[in-house]
C-alpha cells in the first residue's frame, strides 16, 4: 500500500523517455513518448583542412548539404561535392565535416544517441544551442561558421565528445550536465568544436583525427540512428514535472506518517 501510494507521488513525467529515430520524415516529425515534441533535421557541411599540427580538423565555412535516410541505419549526410559513396555517404569528417541539426518544437533533454552504422572509428560530438532563440533564426547560427568560431558567440555549447560509439554497441550515453535544448548537433568529432584527444592521432581507440588523405586512418564515418531524451525544462527551474528531492522525502514521510496512524486506529478500535 505504501508503494503504491509513494509510487502515486511522481508524475508521469519523470518516467517518460521519448525516442526520435530517422526516418524518410524530415520536417516536423512525431516520434515516440509521452509529450514528445516533434523534430525537424537539416545538414550542413564545412570543408575539413589540415592544421598546423598536421590534423585535419580545422575547417572552411558550413553550408547547408544534403540529408540522406537510409533504411535499417540512419541519417547520413552528402556534402555539395557530392560525396555520396560509401564511406563518405555517412556523417565524417573525411575531405567534408558533417553535421545533422536537430530542431525541436520545444525544449528536450536528450540523454543517449543511437548509431546505426558505422565504418573505420565513431566518435561523435554532440553540441547544444543554449542562447536566446527568440527572433534567431537557426541556420544563421550555423552557416558561414567553421568549426573554430561555430561556438564563439552563435549560442552553441559543447555537450560532450564521445569516443567509440559504434565499437561500445552503438548507443552513447550523453549530457551528463543535463541541459535543456530545442536546437542539437550530432557531428563527427572535431576536436576544434571540443572534446580533447585522447589517443593518437591516425588510430581508432579513444577521441582521435585524421592524419592524411591517403587513407581513412583516425577518421570517422556514422550514421544517426535515433536520438532519446526527455522533456525538457526552462533554466533555472525544474518546470513543476519532477519534485525537488528534499520535496519529495517530506511528502513520502508523511504520507507514511499518515499511514502508521490509521494502522494505529484501526488496531484501537479492534481491541
């Protein structure tokens, strides 16, 4: 009785995990979960360049590119080159750094990102737009930008950079900070946009770059399979879906407080 009355207390909310996964649907799709918002995805592209240290992760400007669905794995992006083979199909950092913007109707905390395919290494990036939206318009955030300067001052955050997702069964486990956001990017990692390496570059074992041309050594090819995460809430606020900690022990001690007395009384009134 107890449980269930405790169980009673926490709102639907706090329970509710939502799973976008790509689809042939681009443009405000519904997904699973309760009170999920819909999701609408684009692609850009940026030219990848070699760094002084000779690691291709600086870039050119991002443009907007082309976003390709494909069945069983996922989101892949052909940059206006047209680099559309295989692995090339795939969002990486190989000649062209790509990006899947991930515009939400509302505000999510996503939690964990799906890979459905993955070639050579997979390590992502995931970034999150926490400045004002209003009168913004995402893709002047993103166009014209290059990995260098995506975040100084458009309102894009680092979440996380993730080593090796497709070796680790495909699904990472993100935003241990927990922000809230309507506008993501899932990319390949870049060490210019965050996250630092943390093996050698030209391997595939922990966050790495590319060292060349030749091959595809250190590079990373993935295919965006889905993305989870629940509602999300205002800065600042906890939005009245989930009860504070310190809330939620005083109400289930005295729910149990009210529970010992009716014990009480009902072994009184039986003896």
């Amino acid at each position: 009785m107890a449980a269930v009355a405790l169980a009673s207390l926490l709102p639907l909310s706090a329970h509710a995990i939502s799973t976008w996964t790509a689809s042939s649907c681009v443009s405000n799709c519904s997904e699973t979960g309760d009170l999920a918002p819909n999701v609408s995805y684009s692609a850009y592209s940026a030219q990848i360049n070699q760094t002084s240290n000779g690691t291709y992760s600086s870039t050119g400007a991002f443009a907007q590119s082309t976003l390709n669905y494909f069945s069983g794995s996922g989101f892949g992006v052909a940059a206006p080159s047209g680099d559309a083979q295989s692995p090339n199909h795939a969002i990486d950092n190989f000649g062209y750094q790509d990006l899947v913007l991930l515009k939400f109707d509302d505000l999510v905390k996503l939690t964990s990102v799906n890979i459905g395919w993955w070639q050579n290494d997979s390590d992502i990036t995931v970034l999150a737009y926490t400045g004002s939206t209003t009168g913004v318009d995402v893709a002047s955030t993103i166009a014209g930008k290059t990995a260098a300067t995506l975040k100084s001052a458009n309102g894009w955050s680092l979440v996380g950079s993730y080593a090796d997702v497709g070796q680790g069964g495909g699904t990472a486990a993100i935003n241990s900070q927990g922000l809230s956001s309507s506008w993501w990017i899932i990319t390949a990692y870049n060490s210019q946009l965050g996250g630092a390496t943390t093996g050698s570059d030209g391997t595939a074992n922990g966050l790495t770059r590319g060292t060349g041309t030749s091959s595809y050594a250190g590079y990373d090819f993935v295919k965006l399979y889905s993305v989870s995460g629940t509602k999300g809430t205002p800065p600042g606020t906890n939005n009245g879906s989930v009860p504070e900690p310190a809330s939620l022990a005083l109400a289930s001690l005295a729910l149990l407080g009210v529970i010992g007395v009716r014990r009480q009384r009902g072994k009184q009134s039986q003896s």
